[in-house]
C-alpha cells in the first residue's frame, strides 16, 4: 500500500500499473494535476500475510485540502501482492 501512495505521488504510471492486478487493471492512469498528497496513515490491515492469498487495507490518504479513506483489497499473483479494488469510506 506505501508503495502505491508513493507511486501516486510520483505519478509512476507504469509502477500502478505493474502493481494492479491483470483482472481490475485499468488501460491507463488518470492523474489529477492539480492534487497535491499529503501523507498515508494506514488505519487497519486484515489478513495478508504470509499464509494468506489476499488482504486488506483499510487507509487515510491526505492531500491538500483535504483526506480520503478507502479499504483496498490485494491478492497474491505469481508472489506479489497486487491491488484489485477499493472501497470508499466516509
């Protein structure tokens, strides 16, 4: 998930995408030029780990002007963990 937040700010099309899973991935990126993150605190994980094909992670984004939370899911492909979807919270 940190790594992914780093890609969004870096705006790493190719690292989101590499990191997407082949099911849910999108053709491209869309970036919002004028959005400028903040900071990522991770509010809560379930399953995930080594024993396990697929997890969450439930987390606040910050961006100027404001946060959003979602609660993203991620399953192993081929050994890696790869995002497949998320879910906004209020």
């Amino acid at each position: 998930m940190r790594s992914r937040y780093c890609a969004f700010v870096r705006r790493d099309e190719a690292y989101l995408l590499r990191t997407w899973h082949p099911r849910t991935r999108p053709a491209r990126v869309e970036f919002d030029p004028g959005m400028r993150w903040t900071g990522l605190e991770i509010l809560g994980t379930g399953e995930g780990s080594a024993f396990h094909s697929a997890g969450t992670v439930t987390f606040r984004a910050s961006y100027a002007g404001g946060s959003l939370q979602e609660r993203s899911r991620f399953e192993r492909v081929d050994g890696a963990w790869v995002y497949v979807d998320g879910e906004f919270l209020e």
